[in-house]
C-alpha cells in the first residue's frame, strides 16, 4: 500500500475506533470539518505561486527570498535563487518539462522591461524580456506548447515559445481592458479573464479575440481554470460567485456562501470538482459540476491562501502566504460533497534571449513540518474491536477508496 494510503487507513481507523494515534488538535480538525483534511507544512520565506513539476515535486515562488522553490514528497525544501529583486509570481509547468514564472518587478531603466523566468528541474534559471514595462498576470500552457500570460500595461495578451521567441496581440478593447487570469480550454483556444473589461475573452492561438460580456456589470472576472466537465470555471470577485462558461459562451454564475470569500484561484480536482482557495475568509471552497458548493475553514488565521494546484498524488495543494504549503487529503470523499462527476492581431517581434542568471549551489532547507502530525504518527496499536464494529469499519473504508 502507498504511504499516502496508509496514513488514510491510520486517519480512518483513529475516527472510527477512538484510537488514540493522532495528535489531539489534528483529530478536532478531522472531525470538525466533516470532510477533508486540510495539512500544513511550514515552509520559508511567503509562498506565493505553486505548480506541479515533470519531475512530481511541487514547486513555489517565494518574492521575499527571490527564489523559486522545490517542495519534496518527504518534505525537504530546496530554495533556487533566481535573482536579485526578481519578485516572482505566477508559475506553471511548461510544455519543455522546466517550471515557467512571471517576474513581477521590472528591470532596467531605458525603458524598463518585465521578464518571464525559466527554470530547471536542476535550478538553473534564465530569464526572458517581454513587451510591457509593467505588470504580467496569469500563466498558463497553451495548446501549441506555448506559456501564455498577460501583458496588462499594454492591454496585450502574450505567448511565449520555450525557446523565448514572445508574440503579443493587442486586446480590442485597449486601455478598456484589464485582463487578470488565462487557461487553455478543450476547444484549442485560450480564454482570458477581463475584469475592467466585464468580459470573457476568447483568444485564438493566431491572437483572433472574440469576446463573451457578462450579463451584470462589475463582476470583476479573474482566475480562471478548465474544469473535468469541459467548461471554463472563473472568480467572479466583485459578484462574490463562480462563473462556468462552456466552450460556446453558454455562461452559468453560482454564489458563494460566504460573504467576500475573495478567490484567489481555482483548480480541477481529482475527483472531478472545481477547488478554489478564499483569501478573504481563510477557507478552501470545492465547487462540483453541478454547482454545489462546500467550505472548509484553514487551520491557520489569517493564512492568506493563493491559488492551487492539482498535485502528483492526487492532492490538492495551496501556498499559504503566511509561510505553509497545505495539502487537502481525500478530496471529494465526503458524504457531505455531491458526488462529482474578432479581434485584431499584431505582428509577433522576436526578442533575444539574454544569458542565465549567475547562481551558486541551492540552499538545502530543513524538512518541512506537517502541523496535522498524520505523517509522524507511529502505526497504531490494534485495540479489541468485535465483529459488527470491525464489519462497520470495513464498510466505511471501502467507501473511503
């Protein structure tokens, strides 16, 4: 049996039968919740943006530290520093098996230039310029294996090849526009949030835009993530709700319980639902395909949770500015949970590609901490259980798996 299903069975048994293998904080948690298990790990720095990597690892940006970091299934951190005041941002695993991020702190003075970032799997980091001398939002691989991101300053939506050629098309809407998130959809195309906007756009990976206007003004469109049923799931944060939008504009908005949850991001599940992070009420939120919504309260105040990602084990995973990486265990297992299941176009300019960044060897950082204690747990003792209850156990473990 896998580590991870272990430490399931160890958490199943405990609740069940009352043995006394969980540290008393975590079992009040497990039991208050009704439903997963939300773990923290301490990690340095302010964890800010987080991906899955080709090589399984989960990966984050830390601005405070200037570094991108490696988080390991046991727990071990290893900070890559990837320059000096590079503030990094949004990051994803890019189509050439290396980890892409956004730099949020220009460079350079004539004019000043934002860069997109590059790193190895072995944490070497190259740094590439773009078009904008402000600010990049959202990232994201786009069909054609192309990192695809937003230029807002210049009211452009750009693409970038992993080789570092950029290609920019400018928004129809210009100044109007304030694009935020972007996710490639099932139908080959980008779709891109535009909150100034009031408007979803379409983006076409020759740069044609066709725009889908929200039915009520200032829903303040943002993150944005393809969802397991084919749809476009988005943070509506103005309207305090969550929009789905299918591949042919048909668009379905559902409330969030919680006042100003504040969405920071969203991510598909495992089991098939929609899991989104609330910055403004410190809760993890999971949407299934037909709109339901449940809440879970996050261990830590004040946490200020970024946006997820669906991790190697099938796990979702959030950075915690606050200093945690935090893992929601046996996502959508709960009874509580419903069940799951024409614009214009400028000519691209090539840019050169300027050398890596200087580096020394990688900080190697101590074992993070799981604040649940599941994973430092001794295997329990096997306490008398009679004949129903072990029945009963048995019953409820199948339905856990």
């Amino acid at each position: 049996m896998k580590a991870v299903g272990i430490a399931r069975l160890r958490l199943v048994v405990a609740a069940m039968v009352g043995a006394s293998v969980l540290a008393p904080a975590a079992t009040a948690r497990a039991a208050a919740a009704q439903g997963p298990l939300i773990s923290e790990f301490a990690v340095p720095g302010t964890p800010n943006g987080i991906a899955t990597g080709a090589d399984g690892n989960l990966w984050f940006t830390d601005p405070s530290n200037s570094s991108v970091d490696r988080f390991r299934p046991d727990g071990t951190v290893t900070a890559y520093p990837v320059g000096m005041n590079v503030n990094p941002g949004e990051i994803t695993s890019g189509s050439d098996g290396n980890i892409w991020f956004l730099e949020h702190n220009v460079q350079g003075t004539a004019p000043p230039i934002a860069y997109v970032g590059r790193i190895t799997t072995a944490g070497v980091a190259t740094q590439y310029p773009t078009g904008s001398g402000g600010f990049l939002s959202g990232m994201a691989v786009g069909p054609d294996g192309s990192l695809w991101f937003n230029e807002v300053d210049v009211f452009k939506v750009a693409k970038m090849t992993t080789g570092g050629a950029l290609t920019e098309y400018t928004n129809p809407n210009g100044p109007s526009a304030q694009e935020v998130g972007i996710a490639a959809g099932p139908d080959g195309n980008m779709w891109v949030t535009d909150a100034a906007g009031n408007i979803v756009w379409k983006v076409t990976t020759g740069g044609a835009f066709t725009a889908f206007h929200l039915p009520a003004p200032n829903r303040g469109a943002t993150a944005i993530t393809l969802g397991a049923d084919g749809n476009l799931w988005f943070a509506e944060g103005s309207a305090n709700q969550i929009g789905r939008i299918t591949p042919t504009g048909t668009l379905t908005e559902f409330s969030i319980p919680t006042s100003n949850a504040g969405v920071a991001g969203l991510a598909m599940g495992a089991d098939g639902n929609v899991w989104f992070t609330e910055a403004g009420a410190n809760q993890v939120g999971v949407i299934s395909q037909t709109g339901v919504i449940r809440e879970y309260p996050i261990p830590t105040a004040n946490s200020n949770p970024r946006g997820p990602t669906l991790g190697a084990d099938g796990h979702i995973w959030f950075p915690e500015y606050a200093g945690n990486l935090a893992r929601i265990s046996g996502p959508g297992r709960s009874t509580s949970n419903v069940p799951a299941i024409t614009g214009h176009v400028l000519p691209a300019g090539q840019r050169l590609t300027p050398p890596p960044i200087g580096q020394a060897s990688p900080s190697m950082l101590a074992p993070a901490r799981d604040r649940s204690a599941v994973a430092q747990i001794a295997p329990p003792a096997r306490p008398p259980v009679s004949t129903s209850l072990l029945g009963m156990i048995l019953k409820r473990l199948r339905a856990f798996f």
